[in-house]
C-alpha cells in the first residue's frame, strides 16, 4: 500500500494511525501542501480533488477521502476493529468521529483559508480565529458528550482506541496550532493521554514523519 499524505495533513494523520494501530506496512509519499503539490499535474491525475490522503491499495486501487478510507481499512482488516460491534455503539463512535471530519475540520482547511484571504481580505490574525471558532464549537461539544455519556471510557468509546480517537487527536494537535486553550478540554486531554501512550498513534504524529521539516521534528 501507499500513502499520499503531508505531515501536518490531519486527514492524513487519521489513516497513518489506523494503519499503525492495524499494523499494517505502508509506504508513504509527501504531497507538500505548503509549497502546493497537491495541485499539481501529477498529483491531481492521482486525486482530482487536490487534497489528501489518497490510499494506493495493494491491489493499485486509488482511494481518496479519510473517512472512507479508513472504513476500507476496517473492513479489509477488522482483526483490530476500530469500530464496535454493535450497531447503537458504532453509530456513537462515528457521530463522534463526524463532529471533527464533517464539522470542524472542512472549515479550518487550507483551500478555506486561503479563499478567506484572497476573497474575503482576511489576515492572517482572522484567518486564525476563524479557525479557532469552529475548532472550539465543535471541541466544546465533544468534551460535554465525552464527559456527560456513560460509553465514554479511557477512550472515546470504552477501552479501546476507536474511529472516534483517530479522528479526534488530529484535530487536538490543529486545536494547538492555532492556539486554542486546551484547559477547557479536560476529558479530551485524558483522552489524548491514553492515546498518546500507544505506538501507533506516536508513530503518526506530524513531528515524527519523513516529511516533517527539521523545524518541526520531535527529539525522541
Ligand atoms: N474530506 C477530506 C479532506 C481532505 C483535505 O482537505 N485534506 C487537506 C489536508 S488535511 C488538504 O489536502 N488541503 C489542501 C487544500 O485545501 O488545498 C478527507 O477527509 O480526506
């Protein structure tokens, strides 16, 4: 398998997780959005859309959108399921997951910040309040769904890391890129610190990537 992605991608870092938490090996190419790869020629003969990730299958079958993605990457290796077995259950996991793919995050994109700049006369400043409003709209109503519903466990959804946790820790780290304050997040940030001690989602974070610049990398 490939993965088309870009370090600070978190649609991206949503797929490296699953896969890592899957175990399953997967080579990875960079796409740089900051220099506008992801528009070019190449790319977009790949994935018309211009964004990423897109999964190259081990059978060469182009797959694009995160979301759909992973659901792939469930149903074609559900040994380490991410999605619980009950239909009530998975319907939460994912109501939660689509608070941050569906509501959040296509309105802190890159192509939305740079229209909001070029149309709308936005700088920078804006720009990144903009961001913060709707990361904080939709991370406040998480951490009152997270704190108040009883299936919440070390986990979004019990005791294992689910759709929901791979979705959320993205979008914790793109929360601390544009500064929101964290503090007001208590059950997210317990749940991040589960996260944060498992393999697969140390593996994924932006800071540990071939692309990441020296910048950005972590030591250790
Ligand atoms: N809904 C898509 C969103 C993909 C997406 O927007 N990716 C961002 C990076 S996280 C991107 O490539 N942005 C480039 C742009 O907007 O120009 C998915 O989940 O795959």
């Amino acid at each position: 398998m490939r993965l088309y992605g870009y370090f600070r991608s978190s649609a991206a870092y949503r797929v490296r997780i699953a896969l890592g938490l899957k175990g399953i090996v997967c080579e990875q190419v960079a796409v740089d959005l900051a220099r506008g790869d992801h528009r070019n020629d190449d790319y977009m003969a790949i994935h018309p859309q211009g964004v990423v990730p897109t999964l190259i299958t081990d059978q060469g079958v182009v797959l694009t959108q995160s979301l759909a993605i992973l659901e792939f990457l469930e149903e074609r290796y559900p040994q380490v399921p991410l999605l619980p077995s009950e239909a009530v259950a998975r319907a939460r996991v994912r109501s939660l997951a689509y608070i941050v793919a569906c509501d959040i995050h296509p309105l802190q994109n890159l192509g939305v910040r740079r229209h909001l700049s070029e149309v709308a006369g936005f700088d920078a400043r804006a720009a990144d309040d903009w961001n913060r409003h709707w990361i904080e709209q939709g991370l406040d109503v998480l951490e009152q769904r997270l704190a108040r519903e009883v299936e919440t466990g070390a986990y979004c959804h019990g005791e294992a890391p689910s759709l929901a946790d791979v979705c959320l820790v993205p979008q914790l780290y793109n929360a601390h890129r544009y500064g929101s304050d964290l503090a007001r997040y208590p059950t997210l940030a317990r749940i991040q610190a589960a996260c944060d001690t498992l393999p697969a989602f140390q593996a994924a974070h932006p800071h540990r990537q071939p692309d990441t610049p020296a910048g950005f990398r972590e030591v250790g």
